[in-house]
C-alpha cells in the first residue's frame, strides 16, 4: 500500500512538472511529510531524488518541441552545481522558519508579475555570451541550487519566472530549459543529502519512475496551452505555495 501510495504521489508530481516546468517538490514535500511520515530533512532530501527523474523526463519531451535553450542553461548548470553544494551543507544552520517566510513573500511577488505581466517572446534573440548576461544566467543557478538543497525542490519556481521576465525566454522556452537543468542540480542535492543519511534513493525511485510516466503527459498539455494561460497557472501554484509555506510555519509557533 506504502508503495502505490508512493506511485500515486509520484505520478501527480509527474504531470505537474510536465506542465509548469517545475520539479514538483513545492507539493511533493508537504505529502511525504504528512502522509508518509517523514521528517522534514529526509522529505526534502528524497524530494530531490524523485525530481532528478522526473524533470529528466519532462525535459525530453521539450527538447524534442525545441523549447530547451542549450546555451544559457549550460552557465545556469554552473551556478546551479555550486549552490547545490553549499545549500547542503548549510541546510543545518539556517532557521528554517524565517527561510520559509522570505521564501513565501517572494513567491507572492513573483506570482503577481508572473499574473499580471504580458507574455514575452523571443528568447532566440538574446541567447548570446555577452558577460553580464553570462552572470546573470550564473547568478541565477545559484539561487535555484541553494534552493534546491535548503527547501527540497528542484528550484524551477524561481528560475522560470528568471527566464521569462529577465532574460526574455517563452513559458515554454523557459519550462523546458528549467526541466533540463533541474536534472544535475537536483541529483547533487540528493547526493549531498545522501552523505548525511537523509536521502531515501529506494521511495525516489519509485516516485521517480512514476513521474516519468506523468511528466510527458504534463508536457503535452503545456505545449498545447497557450503561454498567457500557463503563466496565470503558474502565478496561482505559487500564491497557493506560498500559503502552504506561511500556514506551516504558523502551525509550528
């Protein structure tokens, strides 16, 4: 039962992932938490694990639509490996409670630009290596790593909206390019969680391979959606996660 339990989870972590271009932790992490028993650290830890094969899926299936951005997601590689690194090494000694508000308010700033923002298009036209936007597709690794290995995500709620409001990428351009470079950061968190006992390879795995299945399905929905109607999606995901951040932190004092 614990295990169909796990493909269930995993296979509705899948879709979304396919659909908004996130690794799925957001939800995936309050669930293991709450019907699984797990701890916080152990839930974020195998969060990550499930996701590297999750957003490995989804992110083929925008690859073979076009809409993975190589180049830029080289750099945010990078950044991503780095922060992922030193997020877990960290993740012991920063306050949780305040981590979870900072991060709540932003996904409530995000969401309303994200709500309120025209679509932008044309992120063929400004893809180059100039240095600042080198740095900036660094920096933004950077911050998704970081977390990724402090809050058990994969750090596409935070690097999508990047791509699309300050580098000019499509929702879908932005979708599957944050897929692609989920797939290291996330295994990196994983690992690095592994080495303190937190990470759960053998429920990733399951949820994992049952996200392959659903991540495609999400991403067949996406790319027949139109790019206003998934960013208004995604602003509410993250208003509703934001909730979910505040409620849980609230209930804890």
């Amino acid at each position: 039962m614990r295990l169909l339990g796990l493909a269930a989870t995993g296979l509705l972590v899948g879709v979304l992932s396919g659909l908004l271009g996130i690794g799925g932790g957001i939800v995936l992490v309050p669930l293991l938490v709450i019907a699984f028993a797990m701890s916080q650290k152990r839930a974020q830890a195998t969060s990550l694990a499930a996701i590297t094969l999750t957003a490995l899926a989804g992110a083929v299936s925008y690859a073979v639509a076009g809409n993975v951005v190589l180049l830029p997601a080289a750099a945010i590689v990078v950044g991503g490996l780095i922060g992922a690194a030193v997020g877990a090494e960290i993740v012991h000694r920063l306050p949780e409670r305040a981590l979870r508000v900072i991060f709540a308010v932003l996904m409530v700033v995000v969401a309303l630009r994200m709500a309120l923002a025209p679509p932008v298009e044309g992120a063929g036209e400004i893809v180059h290596l100039a240095p600042l936007v080198v740095t900036g597709y660094v920096g933004s690794g950077l911050l998704m790593g970081l977390l990724s290995a402090l809050v058990g995500v994969g750090g596409g709620i935070v690097i999508v909206p990047l791509l699309i409001l300050a580098f000019g990428f499509t929702p879908h351009e932005a979708q599957g390019t944050s897929l692609a470079v989920m797939v290291p950061i996330s295994l990196m968190g994983a690992w690095r969680h592994a080495r303190r006992g937190y990470t759960d390879w053998r429920s990733g795995l399951v949820l994992g391979l049952a996200g392959v299945v659903g991540a495609p399905l999400g991403s067949l929905l996406a790319l027949a959606l139109a790019g206003p109607w998934l960013q208004r999606i995604f602003a509410v995901v993250l208003v509703l996660s934001a909730i979910q951040l505040v409620v849980r932190v609230v209930r804890r004092r």
